[in-house]
C-alpha cells in the first residue's frame, strides 16, 4: 500500500526535477526579479513610515497630514461611546425587558424541593405518632432548621408546628394554591422597583383564595422568600441598538495639509497619540510582520512556479513568456499599490486585476492567466484587506479571460470590458445588500469603469507588449493575415503560384488543428508566410513557372538541392526585414524540418550514385516543436501531393493523405512535437475532408455550351 501511494509523488518529483535541470540562471534570477519587485512594493504597508518624536522634545517643523485619512482610533472611541449611551437608554426602557423563563422553573423547583421536604417531616410526624409537647416541638425545629439550610427558607417554630399538625386535606389545598398563586405572579414581569407593590398584590390574592386563615401567614411568607425579579433586558433589542448608534456615528477624517503639531512646539502625549491614530507615528520596524509577508509572498510564487512546471513548462523555458508574466503581476501590483494612497477608500474598486486576464490569455493561454488572477486576488487582498474587492477581483478576473479567450477582433475586446464591468457593478451592489452599506450601492459605477479602463488599457497596451516581448495575441495574427500587408501582396504579385498554395495549406492547416484542439488561427497565418523565401528566386518552384522552360533540367541536382532548400533561410531573411513575429518565423523555419529532396536525390543517385551522402539532399531543419508547425508541414507536403494527382477520388486522397503522414512519422519529423497518434487520425480525417471537398468532381461541358445557353438568357 506505502509504495503504491508513493508512486505519484515519487513521479511527480522526479519530473519536476527534470524540468529544474532544464532551466538557466536567467530564468532563476526572473524569478527573483519577480519576487523582489512584489515584496518591495508590498513591504510599503509594513515598512516605517512617519515621525518618531519623543514626549517633551521640541519639535522642529510643522507636521502636517500628508492627505485624508481616516482617524481609526478616534471613531473607534466615538463609535464605543455611542454604543454605551445607546446601552444606557435601552437599559432605563422598561419596554425593553422580557420575562426570565428560567426564573420561572427555578422557582418551580425550589417549591418543589421545599414541599417533598415538608412532606418527609410529616410522614415522619405521623408515623411516630408524637404524643409530647417537647417531642413535637423538637422535631418542629429540625424543620425549621432544615428550611433555613437547605432552602434558605426562614419560618417561624409556630410556623413550622402548623405545618406540622395540619390536616392532610387543608395541607394539600394549601400546597396547591400556593404554587398556583407563585406560578401565575412569576409569569408576569416584576422588576426591581415593583416589589413592594407585587407583596401588596400576593397578600390580596392569598387572602381571596381557598387557603386557610391559619396557612395564610406562611402563604405570605414563603411568597415574600421565593418570588423574586424576573425581568431580564432583550439582548436582541440591545445589539440592535449598539448597531445602530455604531453606524450612525461617520468616520472621523483628518484633512489634508491640517497641521498635528506646530514648528517649535513641545511635544505632548496627545500629539503622539495622534500621530499613532493617524499611522504617522515611527517607532521601528516590524520585522514580523515584514518576515510573515516574506513567507506569505514566497509560498505564492512557489505555488505560482509549480503549477507553471506541471501544466504550461513551454513558458518556464521560454525567458521572454517568463519575463512577460513577470512584468503583469509587477506592473498591476503597484497600480494596486499606487490606487492605496489615494485620499478615497472606494478607489480600491479600480484595481486591475481584469487587465491582468485579458492580457495574459490574448498573450499566452487561459490557464496561464487563471493563476496570474488568482496570485494578484491574494495580493489585491494584501494591499486593501477588503474582502469585497477580494471577491470582485476574482470573479472580474475569471469573467475576462472567458470573454477574451477567442478574441480576435479590437471591438470584441471592448464588449468584453463592458461584460467584465458588469460583473463588478454586481458585485458591489451584492456586497452593498450584504453589509447594508450605502456607499458600495450609490458608487457601484465604479466596478463597471473598471472593466470598461481594463479594456481600454489592454487595447492600448497590447501592442508595447507584444513588441517588447516578442509575443503575438490573436489580434495581431488576424492584421497580418490581410493581403493588404506588403509581404502578402508581394507573394500574390511576384509568385501567384505560391500565394495560391499557402492560402490553400492554411485552409488545410486550420481545420486540422481545429480537429486536435490546436490553435487553428496560427496555424492558418503561418501557413501564408511559410514560403515567402520563394520571392527571391520564383521562376525556380513549379507553381510559378507557367509554361516557361524548368530551369532545373539545366544544372545539376547539388545545385538545384541547394536553391531550393535556401528558400527557408531567405524566408526568415524576409520575415526579419518585414519584423514578423518570433512565432511566424518558426513556421518558415521548420516547415520542411529535415526532410529530403527526393526528387533532386533520387537524380543525383541516377547520375552518380556512389558519391552520394544523404544528408546533402536534405533541409537544414529545425524539425517541427509545436503542433501548429508540424500540421503546416503535413498540410504543405499533402497539398502540392494531391495536386499532382491525375484523377483525385475520395480514396485516392486518403491514401495518399495517410501514406504522407506515415512517411513523416517514420523518417523521425515528428519527433519533437506533442502530436500523438489519435492527433494524427483526427489530422488525416480533416485534411482529407477539406481536399476532397476542393477537388471534388466537376461536370464537364461541351465547349461550344456557353454560361448563358446553360442558365437561359434573360429577356
């Protein structure tokens, strides 16, 4: 059983420490860097800042309050002292009391245990059949004696002997009206002051009921000795009154620019008092409370790191997606800091956190930026110690990355502001409800401006982020897919063969990578520059030589291999001129991976097969990492296959679909990217779906049949 559970962690362990080898002391010190920028600003909350002046000395400048703030101490005081008097006018209100029912059963019970206690002594007297006067008395007294110990019940001997010599029947009625007469009495409120007046009350009803005259007397004494207050105050009735007196007092705020104390005046206890009220006052550093912040950072990015390592290690690895994660946590992190030095306490509520989602998931992924949210929620909380926000900032946060996780147009990232703002402004109207807080209800406005500066902020800072970065959000794509672009209409214009095949692999390369979950817009804009290295020698590629002479039949195939492998290293040439981004590139670069140029080999063997070494025919490489790269290397080699075939039926383009495929997986290709097996079924489904939908067969006409004798002229 121990081994079998420690099989997971055992794994897990080992994987992680694969990864950790992987990285490089730049990574680390990003990681570093991240942290000290973190701590540093929120170290602001718990590092001295103030004045340290002792009782007695002279001061030696004005001081006076750096901006609004709140005086703490001082509505605290002001609240409490609200609350007592509201306690002391509630508690003058006899209105305010309710009946004790456990003074009620406690009298109850003390009649009861005086009663069994009489009933012993008469059993006792009837049974010994006491004839003497001085026996009789005797036993009268232990009674007495009795009562007064165990009860605290003061009787008189004479008292005690009626008790005694009473007959069963006037003793019962006895004991039934007298605990007739207490019940009902002490179901009624009595207080302290009504007490003469409730014995005034209790001799007239003892002496209206059914108790003999020579009872009545102990009737009224055992009343007087057991009926007691039974008014207690309403606690309900009294916090509600506190509440109320609390809330009703406003929190004492000092103005900026109010001097505390003058220049040359002595300082006195009231003046550090105040300073302390206000927060001003330095007396040290709290190296707790910097060392709990330490350990509460450092356990956030160790958290943070970690779920980097098990479900996104590309950007661990990746310094520049490091650097950029790093940077928004920094960067919204002293927004937050910055909006808590504000003279406005409801300003917390424009804290960013959204940005932080929207940027990250149109940079990077989804994933990614759930855990940025979720780091920058427990900071936010840190910075205001507001619970609202805490929650506000979360669900603001998940709210952006689902609205912008298909973004692809500017436009749509506004929407997104508005639904995210939205989210905010009910939000604060909940937690408005929630505490009965006026405030929050009348400035909800300022959730839905969050959302709606989050968008705009992302908008106009996507672009810095993408440059500094080398990063490419969806939006970008989507611009350098236009053929408007100078690099496109330069393709179009110079080798319309080519353009012609790389929109036609991007169609192939799209619905692929839809079909395994990969990112269908990359893959389709890849696949449009994948061959722009073809501009510097078109006429060379047989997709733009139209009906002229192939000038390869004219040199030699190491010259020919040579001109037509170059055309990776003048694509990324190009791509560097035009500042394509870093992930264009990477499909220019490994589209063909390091595969062999059959066609110029296979010639080369025919003229001079001894001579010949393999890796001369092939491409330089690198073979394709990702899943976006290696669906555009299948999509270009499967496109220009099927075009060459003569007649395309559905079962001709599948096997030659599927037969491509093999060849790559077994001449290693796709060695170096996350395609699987069951990825690459669903590819040869979908390339084939889309292939024999183009080359789909086609009715032929005669050619004397013009468009208008098919469709009918119109009159």
């Amino acid at each position: 059983m121990g081994k079998s559970k420690s099989k997971p962690w055992t794994k897990f362990i080992i994987s992680t420490k694969a990864k950790l080898e992987q990285t490089t002391v730049r990574q680390w010190v990003l990681g570093l860097l991240v942290f000290v920028g973190l701590y540093g600003i929120l170290s602001i909350n718990v590092s001295p800042v103030g004045y340290y002046l002792e009782i007695g000395e002279v001061a030696r400048q004005d001081i006076r309050v750096p901006r609004d703030i709140e005086n703490q101490a001082q509505t605290e005081r002001e609240r409490e002292k609200a609350a007592m008097e509201a306690e002391a006018e509630v508690k003058a209100d006899i209105s305010n009391y309710i009946v004790n029912h456990a003074a009620v059963v406690k009298a109850d019970e003390r009649l009861t245990r005086i009663f069994t206690l009489i009933s012993e002594y008469r059993l006792e007297n009837s049974q010994a059949e006491i004839e003497d006067r001085q026996g009789f008395e005797a036993e009268a007294g232990e009674l007495q004696k009795q009562l007064t110990e165990s009860e605290e019940i003061v009787l008189t001997l004479n008292m005690a002997e009626q008790i005694l010599s009473a007959d069963p029947p006037e003793y019962a009625d006895f004991v039934q009206e007298l605990r007739s007469i207490v019940l009902e009495k002490m179901n009624e409120g009595i207080s302290e002051n009504e007490m003469a007046q409730v014995i005034d009350e209790l001799n007239v009803l003892i002496a209206q009921s059914s108790i003999s005259s020579q009872f009545q007397e102990i009737a009224k004494q055992l009343c007087v000795q057991i009926i007691e207050p039974n008014l207690v105050l309403d606690q309900a009735v009294l916090e509600q009154a506190r509440l109320e007196a609390i809330r009703s007092v406003k929190p004492i705020i000092v103005k900026a620019g109010e001097i505390i104390i003058s220049d040359g005046t002595v300082v006195q206890p009231k003046h550090v008092q105040l300073l302390k009220d206000l927060g001003l006052y330095r007396d040290g550093i709290d190296y707790w409370a910097l060392l709990g912040l330490f350990v509460i950072i450092g356990l956030l990015l160790i958290v943070f790191g970690v779920s980097l390592y098990k479900y996104r290690p590309n950007i661990i690895m990746s310094e520049n997606k490091l650097a950029f994660v790093g940077s928004v946590l920094v960067v919204v992190t002293f927004i937050s800091k910055v909006l808590s030095f504000t003279n406005w306490a409801l300003i917390q509520y424009l804290t960013p956190i959204a940005l932080a989602g929207m940027l990250v998931t149109m940079l990077l992924d989804s994933r990614t930026a759930i855990l940025t949210v979720t780091v920058l929620t427990v900071v936010s909380g840190i910075i205001f110690q507001s619970l609202p926000l805490v929650i506000q900032s979360l669900i603001g946060g998940l709210i952006a990355i689902i609205c912008v996780s298909r973004v692809s147009q500017r436009g749509e990232l506004m929407r997104a502001g508005f639904i995210v703002g939205g989210s905010n402004f009910l939000v604060m109207i909940g937690f408005g409800l929630l505490y009965h807080d006026s405030s929050l209800l009348f400035h909800s406005y300022l959730g839905l401006l969050n959302g709606v500066l989050s968008s705009i902020i992302a908008i106009g800072s996507l672009p810095y982020f993408e440059s500094i970065f080398g990063m490419t959000s969806s939006i970008r794509l989507l611009e350098l897919s236009n053929p408007n672009h100078p690099l496109l209409r330069r393709l179009l214009m110079e080798t319309p063969g080519t353009y012609h095949h790389s929109i036609m692999v991007g169609n192939l390369a799209e619905a692929a990578a839809e079909a395994v979950g990969a990112d269908g817009l990359l893959a389709r804009v890849g696949s449009t520059y994948h061959d722009i290295g073809k501009l510097k020698r078109p006429y060379f590629f047989v997709e733009n030589q139209l009906g002229m002479d192939n000038p390869h039949d004219k040199i030699a195939p190491s010259l020919s291999t040579l001109i037509i492998t170059s055309h990776v290293k003048d694509g990324l040439e190009l791509a560097k001129e035009y500042k394509l981004p870093a992930v264009i590139s990477q499909f220019i670069a490994e589209h063909h991976g390091t595969n062999l140029v059959n066609f110029f080999y296979h010639r080369a063997l025919e003229t001079n097969g001894d001579t010949i070494e393999e890796n001369d025919y092939r491409y330089s490489g690198p073979k394709p990492q990702t899943k976006e790269t290696a669906i555009v290397s299948l999509a270009d080699a499967i496109e220009a296959a099927v075009r060459s075939l003569t007649k395309s039926t559905p079962g001709k383009i599948e096997g030659l679909v599927r037969k491509i495929i093999r060849e790559r997986l077994d001449d290693g290709q796709l060695d170096e990217c996350d395609l699987s097996f069951k990825d690459l079924n669903k590819l040869a489904d979908a390339f084939t779906k889309v292939l024999v939908g183009i080359f789909h067969a086609r009715v032929e006409y005669p050619e004397k049949i013009t468009r208008e004798d098919i469709e009918g002229k119109k009159s």
